[in-house]
C-alpha cells in the first residue's frame, strides 16, 4: 500500500554511485533511503552484451572501503564477474535500499523536497540523482527514412552476434560500444561495415606496461576538471577505445580493415530507402584517433625519461592502411547489409525534476556534485570531478566528498532551525 514516507536523505539509483554515497552516510548514521527502478546494478546485469569485459584493469575497481581484491589486478573483469563484485560490495554493509521503485517527480517542498514514486511520495531535506547519464539511447531522426527490411537496434540491446540477422551489419559509432561490438561479430566471421566517429583510441600495453598504469604513475587520474587545460574538450570528448578481452588488446581501425575485411566509412549523415550516406571524414577520423594514441604514448615517454626509468623501447607507430578515397554514399542492399547497430551514446532524461538546477542544455549545474539548490545533488557522472568520476576508479572519493557536503549541509540546516 502506497503512503507518505519521510528520511534525511532520499538517494536515487541503486547503481554503483548511489549505493557509494550510502555507504558514506551509513558511516555517518545520517537516515536515508536509495530508491532503484529496477534491481540493483541492473544496467550491468541487463544492458551489456554476453562478451562484455572492463576496459580499465581490475585494480581500478575502488569502491568504498572495497577494493578489488581477485588474484586477476591486471586483468578485466567479465560482465558476471563485475555484477558479483558489485554485489558483494552491497552486501558488505546492507544499504537501506528499496527495488522496483519508479521516481517520478523531484520538487521543492518547503524548505525540502517531495519525491513521488509508483510506490508512495518521500519527504526529505536532501536528494541525490544517481541515475547516471545513460537514459535515452540516441538514434538520429533519418533513422526513420531506412527501408524497413533493414534491421535496427541500438547498442544497449546488443547481446551476442546469433541475434542479428544473417548478412552483413553496419555499425554507427566507435566509440566503447561500437569497436567492441565490432569485434565480437567479427570473431564470429560476420561481414562487418563501420561508420568511423571522432572517438579518440588510446595504446593497451605501451614499453612493458598496461597504458592505465603508466599514466596513472604520470598523475592524468588526478586532473580536476577545474584544472584541466582544456575542460569543454573533457566534457564532451567520446571515451578513448580499447579492449580488455584476451587480457587486453588495443584497438587499431586500420587494421582491422586489412586484417579482416571490416570496411570503413565516415560519420554517417542521412538514409533514404537502401541508401546510406556518409561524411567525407574518414580520414581525418582515422588520423585524429592515432594522434591521440600518438600522444599518449609520447606522454609515457616523456614519463619514462624525466624519471629515469628502465623500459623496453618500442617502435614508432606506422600506419598500416590509408584510404585510397573516400566513400560518401552506398547502397546497402547491394552491399548485403540486413543490419544497423546504432553506437552514437545516450542522452539523460531529467525532465522529472522540477527543480531550477539545470542549464539552457538540459545538464545540471553543479561543482563536484553539489547544486547551488541547497540539498540538490548529483553523483556518478563523467568529469564530476576527475576523469575516473564515471568510473570505479573515481567514485570513492565522489561519494566520499558529497557524504561530507550533504552532512555540512544538514548541519547548516539544524542551526537554523535552532536559532
């Protein structure tokens, strides 16, 4: 039965963010309650595909006093063995958390808010949004335009190469989602067709050691947003591709192109019937994703020599393809083409929150999570406040430093009411 609730703290989205910052007020015996729509870490357990492994090592994973602890650091975590991981760190300390409940609006209410959910209305001093910033996948309108004998699903419901129809796939996108999805049918012996972004790559293994560690040595996971050289490239800059399967690999277009057929296109900018239409950018995609892999990796040499470091040394990067012209226009049925895998990212939905903490874009304002609407706050987002913030690596100290935020906040609040 539906009723009229009341806590401190209302935490919404049981994801590994929410359920950090409960772990940080379970500490300081500050009531509050994590409302989840589905089940806990649900977008772990349902909306990756069977293959699905970490990008980053296993080393990263530093949740709350839960650091991982297999006899695999260097590795990369599976998709079962993350969610049980995950799961663990929840049962380590019972968070007070309620499942398959739907938020539905956030608003003021006096000096508070009111949270209304399909199961009953919360009152709270305080709430924290960590549903996270992968809400609405993102399938361009001209989508709509394709002839409907060609298959469309967006990357959030891949799950295993059986499922797509038997022919060739185009996929939109490289940027996480898209290359490793590419490498997935590709191993399977599907003809692959891939419409290449301005997603930057990044070198797996580098003179000796994984990338992730040698720039973790160089203090790059330490850079704030608000002293980064340049911020509106960290906020809106696509994720740099890689892999962690086989133990690691990075991830080169070009080669795959020579290796094993998967053909390349540019950003992809309109369908009408069997017709696709592409950008002419293939190239300065191509060259922008090893310039950035380039760069890289001339960061951990300049590492190496300033610290006087003994590493093996290893050859310059050379490309092994170049594109001889570039293709702006196919026609996909002629090509065998019975598939497009939409990879272009998600948008947040945050129509739900009635609350003036929001931009002319639609995106929260906020310095390392906290609104300037007292007792409005937000956690698990990319940049928060380093780069790790969306990540595991970054979400201890988030969670930490907005437990002590919220708890300053309450106090602020109790000496007002007392005086």
């Amino acid at each position: 039965m539906n009723g009229v609730y009341h806590t401190t703290v209302v935490i919404v989205g049981g994801g590994q963010a929410g359920l950090s910052v409960s772990y940080y007020l379970s500490r300081k015996d500050i009531d509050h309650v994590v409302l989840e729509r589905e089940e806990k870490f649900h977008s772990w357990r349902e909306n990756r595909w069977d293959s699905f492994c970490l990008v980053t090592p296993n080393w990263q994973c530093r949740l709350p006093d839960f650091n991982y602890a297999g006899d695999d650091p260097n590795g990369f975590m599976l998709k079962d063995e993350i969610t049980d991981y995950l799961d663990a760190f929840a049962k380590s300390f019972d968070p007070p958390l309620r499942e398959h409940v739907t938020v539905t609006r956030v608003a003021h209410l006096g000096a508070g808010y009111v949270v209304e959910t399909s199961a009953g209305d919360w009152t709270c001093e305080q709430v924290v949004i960590a549903t996270g910033g992968y809400d609405a996948p993102i399938v361009p309108p001209y989508a709509e335009n394709l002839d409907p004998a060609i298959a469309q699903l967006h990357s959030r419901d891949y799950r295993r190469p059986s499922q797509i129809p038997e022919g060739a796939t185009l996929i939109v996108g490289t940027g996480q989602s898209g290359v490793q999805i590419m490498e997935d049918l590709v191993r399977d012996g599907r003809q692959v067709h891939l419409a290449v972004g301005p997603a930057p790559r990044s070198p797996r293994k580098y003179r000796g050691r994984d990338a992730t560690d040698w720039l973790y040595d160089i203090g790059h996971y330490d850079i704030t947003i608000d002293n980064h050289p340049d911020p509106v490239k960290a906020l809106t800059q696509t994720n740099h591709y890689m892999s962690g399967r086989d133990g690691g690999k990075e991830i080169d277009l070009r080669q795959f192109h020579a290796e094993d057929g998967v053909q390349l296109y540019g950003s992809v900018t309109g369908m009408a019937g069997t017709q696709i239409e592409f950008l002419p950018d293939l190239v300065k995609n191509l060259d922008d994703a090893d310039r950035s892999y380039c760069g890289i990796r001339d960061q951990i040499d300049a590492h190496i020599a300033r610290e006087g470091i003994d590493a093996p040394v290893e050859p310059p990067f050379e490309k092994v393809w170049e594109p001889e012209r570039e293709t702006t226009e196919i026609d996909a049925a002629e090509l065998g083409i019975t598939t497009v895998i939409w990879s272009i990212g998600f948008r947040p939905d945050y129509s739900w929150i009635e609350v003036d903490a929001f931009d002319e874009r639609g995106k929260p304002r906020f310095h390392r999570g906290v609104t300037d609407v007292h007792g409005l706050h937000f956690i698990g987002l990319g940049w928060l406040n380093t780069w790790g913030s969306g990540r595991f690596l970054g979400i201890d100290a988030d969670s930490r430093y907005l437990a002590d935020r919220i708890e300053d906040q309450l106090a602020v609040s109790l000496r007002r009411v007392s005086a």
